[in-house]
C-alpha cells in the first residue's frame, strides 16, 4: 500500500495533485528543516513531544512552513470563523490540532468500518484493526497513531469507535526518523497487536520547487485488512487567507468532484468559492 504525493511551488501559482496545506507553530515543538536550495520545508518531528500527538491523524504528516524566496505557502491562517478551533491557542493533544499535509487512515467519519466508496466496491477499515473483537478498556491499533484503548475517548459513551475524539495510548507511540540529506526525511512507525499489525512510513523530500511525500503502509501481522487514506492540505499565501488574486491550478479535473464523508457538510464545492477560468485552473473570486 502506497501513496505519493507531489507538491510543486511557483511564484503566482501553486499545483497541487490532490488537495491544500497549513501552519506555522508559534510554541516550539521538535523540527527540522528540508531545502532543496529552492524551496525551504518545515516538518515537524514526531513524538511524545511533538507538534502533535493525538489519536487521529498519523504524526509524520505535520507540514509547517513552506517557503520559496520571500514567499511563504502555508501558514496558521487556513482557519476561518467557523472553524470550532478558531482563535484557540494549539493543543498537541487535540485531535483537529494539525497542519500541513494531515494525513488519516480512514474516511473521516464515525465508526469502525468505511462503508463502500472512495473508489471501492466494499467496505473497508476505518484505520483501526482488532477494534471489533476488543472489548471495553482493551487496546487497539490506529494506523499511524498506535495503540489505543477502546471506550477511552470523551465522547465514547457506546462502544462504536468515533475517529475524532481522543483516546488513551495503551502503550507509548515509537518513532524512528532518520535524516539522510539535507532535502529528505524519512519517519518510520511500527505497531503490533496479536494477528494485527503494520509498518508505517513516511519519506519526505525536496527536488528543485517541488515537496515530495511518499507513504507505504506494510502489513505485519498474520490478518489482512483493507483501509483508505486520505491528506488534508490547508492552504494560505503569505499568511493571508486565499483570495484574489490568487490563482489554483490541479492536476485532475476537480469541477464535479465531492468529497467522500462529507455528512457533516465540513466541505464545500470548489466552485462556491472559485471560478473555473481554464481547464483545471481555479481563480479565488
């Protein structure tokens, strides 16, 4: 199970294959910087002591600041009014308390498993493995996260899995990160649970204006399973909130797209806030 994701920086326009990205962390949390002589990337280490540590969204996928010359891509300021977390200061331990390119195994929605959609033709895990046959206050593993108890959470009042509250950790995460150039950064994660369990990780680079991310998920355990991933971005320009007259340009037509778990209608149409001017070229209006 693979995933790559490009991200290419130029002076007007940003391209992106898939989606946004965020923030600026004004604490200081462990983190590194990637540079291609180009374009300068901040990745936040991951770690108990880590920009973030909570339960939902895997930790090697925090992107701070992306800078080429005196431009800065991402920033703190993708959040709006609306945002529940708007104006409140940055809680590691929050599950929506991310940046950059958050990254999820699951479809962003409540309960242990996906139904059939996001290209599949069956369910699949909701990220989690061993949560059915766990019992109340019994680990399981969240892929990327590592392993939680279950009936742990605020909002777990029942036994289903609610994939945006925090859990308690069973056990310690672990992380091992290496930092073999000085434009790459590899993070890798590993957890393991009877029958269950995976090898996660994450390969960051840099090459001229371009952020590579590359994800592979290994299965280490003696149970298949089949889960779905998918990476926020939120975007700003210089720490300003997208607008005129910036202009998004993606690699796929993004006109008729809806995004898949969207019952809480926490998205909307690309068209409701920009205005199709060229072929797969969007301008804020």
């Amino acid at each position: 199970f693979t995933t790559l994701l490009v991200v290419a920086m130029a002076s007007r326009v940003l391209i992106l294959s898939v989606g946004t990205v965020a923030a600026a962390a004004a604490a200081v949390y462990p983190k590194t910087i990637l540079s291609s002589g180009q374009v300068d990337v901040t990745v936040y280490l991951p770690g108990k002591l880590g920009y973030y540590n909570s339960t939902r969204f895997d930790w090697g996928s925090m992107i701070g600041e992306i800078t080429m010359g005196e431009a800065e891509f991402f920033s703190d300021l993708w959040r709006t009014s609306t945002d529940p977390n708007w104006g409140k200061d940055h809680d590691p331990s929050n599950p929506e308390g991310v940046l950059g390119l958050a990254s999820e195994f699951g479809c962003g929605s409540d309960g242990p498993d996906c139904p059939a959609g996001w290209g599949r033709q069956a369910e699949a895990s909701n990220g989690v493995l061993g949560y059915h046959e766990a019992g109340m206050g019994d680990p399981f593993l969240k892929i990327g996260v590592g392993k939680l108890i279950k009936g742990s959470c605020d909002a777990c009042s029942d036994s289903n899995y609610h994939f945006n509250s925090r859990y308690d950790f069973a056990e310690l995460s672990v992380w091992t990160v290496s930092h073999p150039s000085s434009d790459s950064i590899d993070m890798i994660h590993e957890a393991s649970l009877g029958a269950w369990g995976y090898r996660f990780q994450r390969h960051l680079q840099v090459h001229g204006d371009m952020l590579i991310m590359r994800s592979e998920l290994t299965n280490t355990g003696s149970e298949a399973f089949k889960t779905v991933q998918y990476t926020h971005n939120f975007l700003a320009f210089n720490r300003q909130q997208i607008g005129p007259p910036l202009t998004l340009q993606f690699g796929q037509d993004l006109s008729s797209y809806s995004e898949p778990g969207n019952e809480q209608g926490w998205s909307v149409p690309i068209a409701s806030r920009f205005v199709l001017t060229a072929p797969n070229v969007w301008t804020a209006n």
